[in-house]
C-alpha cells in the first residue's frame, strides 16, 4: 500500500468556483461546506462558488475559505479512498490548520472557528497598519536574513517566508519594503517584486492579531496528533500539543520556514505527496527546491483519476 504526506495551500491560492466539483459531486463534501455556513452563521459556501472575487479576496474572508475548501475535499479522501494515515502532514501558513485537523490534534468546528477568527484579526491588523511583502529572487536564505539586518529596521522589515531556494519573501512597512527592494538589487537579486496582499503578513505588524488570536487558542482543547506535523515556526515535527498551540500563536508574527518543512518532510518514507485544496503553488514549490517524489494536486475531482493511478 502507498504512503503519503499531506500538504496544504494558503492564503493566495483561493479562486471563485473552488472545491465545486467536489461540492457537486461527493455528499460528504457538500455537507463540509453546509457545515461551515452553519457554524459561522454566514453563507460562506456563496462566496466561495459564486464570488464577487474582491470579496473571496478579503482576508477575513478567504483564511476560512481556503480551509473549508480543503477540508471538504479531505473528508472526500478519507471516506472515498480510505486515506486517512498519512505518513506526515504540512501546511503553509493558513494551511497549517488545515494540517493540524489533518494529524487529529483538532476538530474541524474548532479549527473552522480558529481559522475564521485569524481572518479576522489579521484583516484588521492590515487596516490598522498599512505594509506589503516583497518577493526576492535569487539571493539565498541567509543573503536575506542579512539584508534584513543589516537594514536594521525593526520596526518595518522583517523576513516572512523561505519558501524555496532562491525565493524568499520580505514582509513591512512601506518603507521597510522600498529599503529592501533597493538592497536586493543592490546584491545582484534576479528580480524583486512587490506582492499584490492586503498586508504585511507574517510581521511584527501581525503583533495585534497574534495577541488576540493567543487567548482563543489558549481556551482550545487540543489533543496529541495522531500523525506527525510538520510546524512552520520551527520547519520540525512537532507532537507536543502545548508546542503546537505555541507555534500557532507564534506564526502570525513568525517567519514561515517552508523550505525546511519539506526537507523534515523528506526524512520520512513515503511514495507522494498530496495537494489538497486550490492551486498548485506547493506542488511548484516542491519542484524548485528539489523535491524528487512526485506531488498529486487534488483540487477537482478530475484529479481524482491521478489518485486513483497509484493507491
């Protein structure tokens, strides 16, 4: 029998019209997604299939979107190609809940109202404090971490996410990201890109976010994952669920080590990894660091037929 390792998008993956098919198709999955307009008291499912995109877009919007979405389309493989054991799990960023629901160390209702909640706090947060991110290209991890330091601007730049070699991302102030961007070309950065978000995400101007976001996780019963995660604060697995809770907390405010999750990932025995939810942007990650096990993105249910190839 094949073995697997879960991964799961986040925020910026989203689109009108995700996890449709699923929706359409699977009992299960239409039932996910009633499930998620009861518990939130909004008719979530409406955007997400219908739009506007402007609206979808929003990140109070589309943090619980994007965890939904996934979620539907896991409870799908669990029940129509018996995977419930995956070998290890991710997530990226938002994803990560989507993987903590994954490994059994949380419900979905209490994750759904975790998720909803950092939408929430992180949208105001953005409001509150206006910054962006900047995509760097080119420059290893440390060139980074040095630009940043060397920039010394604490209260405007920080490193936010090493997804991949050569790819890293700047998150801050206005200032903080033209100081950056500047410095990137300055030490032979291929290209440096602003990013179209809504904010400075994985920031210190996440700091009111995190703090509210604290004392929900506090009051949430976690309980010990059945099946190894891999955290991104520390890019290593984590079963401690105090660890876990921490983590979560930390990584409003903390840098996201994707590149490293997927090496720790690596250290395990299995044959694929799987996408689940919108977008292929970890199956592309998963390339360009150098991944050498196929990925399955399992985003339609015609993706369902690459599944059905090697289980």
């Amino acid at each position: 029998m094949q073995q697997f390792c879960f991964l799961f998008p986040g925020q910026g993956a989203q689109y009108v019209g995700m996890g449709k098919t699923f929706y359409d198709m699977f009992p299960t999955a239409k039932h996910c997604f009633e499930e998620a307009d009861e518990i939130l008291n909004k008719r979530l499912s409406e955007i997400i299939f219908h739009g506007p995109e402007s609206l979808l877009t929003e990140t109070k919007v589309a943090q619980p979107a994007i965890f939904v979405t996934s979620m539907a389309i896991l409870r799908v493989l669990k029940e129509e190609f018996s995977l419930t054991s995956p070998v290890c799990t991710a997530g990226l960023s938002l994803g990560e809940y989507s993987a903590v629901v994954s490994s059994g160390a949380l419900d979905f209702q209490k994750a759904l109202k975790l998720v909803n909640l950092r939408g929430e706090l992180m949208h105001k947060a953005c409001e509150e404090t206006k910054g962006g991110m900047l995509v760097i290209l080119g420059l290893s991890d440390e060139q980074v971490r040095n630009l940043v330091s060397e920039l010394n601007m604490p209260n405007d730049l920080w490193a936010a996410n090493f997804n991949c070699p050569g790819q890293v991302v700047v998150s801050g102030t206005a200032k903080g990201i033209e100081a950056a961007q500047k410095k990137a070309k300055e030490l032979g950065a291929k290209r440096a890109l602003p990013l179209q978000v809504h904010g400075a995400f994985h920031s210190g101007l996440m700091l009111g976010a995190q703090q509210g976001l604290q004392k929900a996780l506090s009051q949430v019963q976690f309980t010990t994952p059945v099946t190894p995660i891999v955290t991104n604060t520390t890019g290593e697995f984590c079963t401690d669920i105090t660890q876990l809770r921490q983590n979560l907390e930390a990584q409003v405010t903390s840098s996201v080590l994707w590149h490293q999750c997927i090496q720790s990932c690596m250290t395990k025995k299995f044959s694929h990894f799987i996408e689940i939810g919108c977008g292929t942007t970890l199956a592309g990650l998963n390339k360009r660091i150098g991944v050498t096990l196929p990925t399955l993105t399992i985003e339609t249910v015609d993706d369902l037929k690459l599944l059905e190839k090697v289980i």
